[in-house]
C-alpha cells in the first residue's frame, strides 16, 4: 500500500515530513523521478478536523523518458496527516490512539480484504484515496482535490444523489467485510483484534464524563426549545440521553455482536464524504454528484453494520429528504449488500440469503441499534451547523477552570438550525419505532 516506517524506539514522535521522504516513497513508486522541492500549505479549515492536522504538499521536480532521455516538469500535489506535534493536544484528543487505527485501517486491514475481493471479481472497492506513506504519526495520501473531489455543504446536508451514492459506497464495503468474515473466519478474527474502540469504551467513560455531561444537557435544552414539554419526543430522548447512563448505553451499542456485525467506519458524517460533482445536462449552473470517496478511517470499529447507515440517515440528510426517501434510502442500501454479497461468497448464512431476508433482518438491526445516531448527533449537530468561521479554536481554552483532566469541551454555539435538526432526528426516531 506505500512505504512504511515506524517510530524510533525512544518513543520520540516527530510528523515532520522531509525532502528525503518524498524522494523515499517515490523511488519506488516513479523511480524516473527526481523531486527537487515541495512547499506545504493548511489542508483543512477550522472545524473540520479535532485529531489531527492536515496538510497539503506540493512537490516539484523532473521526469526523465526512458526511450529518448529528454526531461520534462513533474508535479504532484499530496495530503500529509499527522498527529498534532503538542504532547497535550494529542492527549486531550486522544489523536494517537486514534491516528494508530487508521494506520491499521491503511496498512492491514483495507489491502486484505482488496486482495480477498480481487479473488472474487475484477471490480474491487475504490472509495478511498490512494495510500502511499504509512507510520505510526504520519499518513500521506493522494490529494483528491485532483481528481476533482470536494467537500459538501455540511451545514445543508447530502443531497438525495450524495445519499445515494455514500449509501453504495458503504454497502459494499460492509459487504466486503461481511463476506470476508463468512469466507475466512480465522483470517477475518486476525483483522478483528487489530481493532480497538476509540471512543465508546468503558476505560473512556470518565475521560468524556464533563464532556458528554455539557453535550446531553445542551441537546435537551435545544429540544425542549423546540418541542414542547411533557411530548412523547422529548421523553423518549431525555431517557436515552440521561447523563447517568448516557456513555453506557452507547458503549453497549457499539460493542453488541449482532448477525450484521462486521469492520465499519465509524465516523459517518458530511465531512468524511468527499464527491465529485459534473454539470447536469445543460444546466451549467447545476452540479450532480457523479462519485464519492470515503477518508478518515480513524473511529474504523467492529459492530452491526446498522450503526454507520444511521449516521449517515440521521446526521447527514434533513428531516423533508427522510420523510420522503428513508425507505428507498434503506431499500439501495440492502439491495446493494444483498447483491455483493451473492458475488463474494460461497455460502451466504440462510437467514438472509435473499434480498428480501436481508433487508428485513437490516430493518431489525436499525431498530435496535439505530438510536446510536442520535447519541452521535449531539455533537455531529451542532459541528456540521456550525460555518468554519464561528467553529471555535480546537486550542484555546479547552477545558473549563478547574478540569484538569478530561477531553476538551469544544463549545459550538447553538443555533436554530442545530436546534431544528436535533429535533428532528427525534421526531423521525420515535416516530419509526427507533428511539
């Protein structure tokens, strides 16, 4: 998948990236190349990304042709992803336990189950940018700005055809992994134990005790602001978001083993969909999105499957899009499963070796599982309503007078719209038997 090193064994961390980096990996990679300079520039806006830093490289350089040996101008833009150089910051976020995920995510988990799925069909998974570089603190990948990719509006939401096409992007990679599970048990075990929760875990509770006190109690006031007191919507969240059971809860959604449990992303939500959009018809003015790539793999986890599809549901559409395509929504998606999985399995296990068993035993699990996305939306919500110039500095003031400990309190400043959206995963929740 690209070069890899590791850390040196003093335990030192440096992300620092070097001339003699680039020249390394593609040495290898385009040995007709010489890279004579690059030049780094921010690679994300505020609000976008907590764990890590992003940055975008460019790299010049010459290529010599082999048949005549003229040389010729070469250039490559690049996205380099580290962990924040501050010991503190990357304690407060807990940047390298999740940075190592998706480390493993890149360097052992996607090329197996790719190689298992090139044994199956020529046309294998290609949601995800092109690794070139892996080590414990650095991650540099394709800049998909290059091939046109960029982020939607996380403040609108997806669109019905972005929802389309995460959904089966999504679906085949669940199917992937499902498949993968069937077929090779014991390999499949192997990948599995590469895999630790990063976030909902019991070791994690007082960690993210302040924190998801301060979140529960703003999404119950931005609630009751919005539905009136005593209503069955409001009962129903405020027993699942109760500060006291509230972590839990969720630390019991993510690690239930369940039919449909399978290797998941984990962080479904706008800003990890990148898309590719192209005039629609004749209307220059309008764009259709046309391709998806899936990037930060960091929250990747074992759980049902049901999990990142109500992320995606909940978090990512609005309440006038669900309302009238949640079913089509879950009917592509188990359609698009049910119809991988006929592909990359011998045996699929009977109790849903049809379109139709699955997408019933799906609509089970969503049931069960699927309020997980609200606990998600308390503060996916108020991130993905927030612009980029109101989104506070991940830096500054991080805890409270007093915390010592503890992950940081990010304090995104309620608005109607966060208020409204809240409210109606709520509604859409109760309403559908989920919550």
């Amino acid at each position: 998948m690209g070069v890899t090193d590791k850390i040196s064994d003093d335990g030192d961390t440096c992300s620092k990236v070097t001339l003699e980096t680039f020249r390394e990996i593609f040495r290898s990679i385009e040995p007709d190349v010489e890279i004579d300079t690059f030049e780094e520039k921010q690679g994300s806006g505020q609000g976008d990304n907590y764990t890590a830093t992003l940055y975008r490289a460019h790299l010049t350089g010459q290529q010599i042709n082999a048949t005549d040996g003229t040389i010729h101008k070469w250039e490559k833009s690049l996205i380099c992803k580290r962990i924040p150089d501050n010991v503190q910051r990357r304690e407060a976020y807990k940047s390298d336990k999740l940075f190592r995920s998706e480390v493993l995510f890149y360097m052992e988990i996607l090329p197996e189950l790719l190689r298992f799925q090139s044994t199956k069909t020529a046309k294998v998974f290609a949601a995800t940018p092109k690794c070139y570089y892996t080590r414990e603190d650095l991650l540099i990948m394709e800049d998909l700005r290059i091939r046109e990719f960029q982020m939607p509006d996380r403040q609108k939401g997806l669109s019905i055809e972005e929802t389309q096409l995460v959904l089966k992007e999504v679906a085949q990679f669940h199917a992937l992994s499902l498949a993968y599970k069937f077929e090779n048990p014991t390999q499949f075990n192997r990948l599995r134990e590469l895999i630790t929760e990063g976030l909902f875990c019991s070791s994690n509770t007082n960690w993210y005790k302040n924190y998801y006190d301060g979140l529960t109690k703003d999404a119950i006031k931005m609630v009751s602001d919005t539905l009136p007191e005593g209503s069955k919507y409001l009962d129903a969240m405020k027993k699942f978001v109760d500060c006291s059971t509230f972590f839990s809860q969720m630390v019991q959604l993510v690690s239930a083993e369940t039919t449909l449990s399978a290797i998941c992303h984990g962080d479904c939500w706008v800003n990890n969909f990148l898309y590719r959009y192209e005039c629609a018809g004749d209307d220059v003015e309008r764009k259709k999105a046309v391709d998806v790539c899936l990037i930060d793999f960091q929250l990747i986890r074992y759980s049902s499957i049901a999990l990142d599809v109500a992320d995606i549901l909940f978090c990512c559409t609005t309440k006038a899009i669900r309302d009238e395509h949640l079913n089509a929504f879950i009917k592509l998606y188990s359609s698009e499963v049910s119809g991988w999985l006929k592909i990359l399995c011998t045996n699929i296990p009977e109790s849903f070796d049809t379109a139709e068993k699955f997408s019933q035993l799906f609509w089970e699990e969503l049931k069960t599982y699927g309020r997980f996305a609200l606990g998600i939306a308390l503060d996916i919500i108020p991130i993905s309503t927030c612009s980029s110039e109101h989104a506070p500095d991940m830096y500054l003031n991080m805890r409270p007078e007093g915390m010592e400990v503890g992950a940081p309190v990010l304090n995104f400043p309620p608005n109607d719209l966060c208020r409204q959206k809240m409210s109606d995963i709520v509604v859409d929740m109760v309403d559908r038997g989920i919550l």
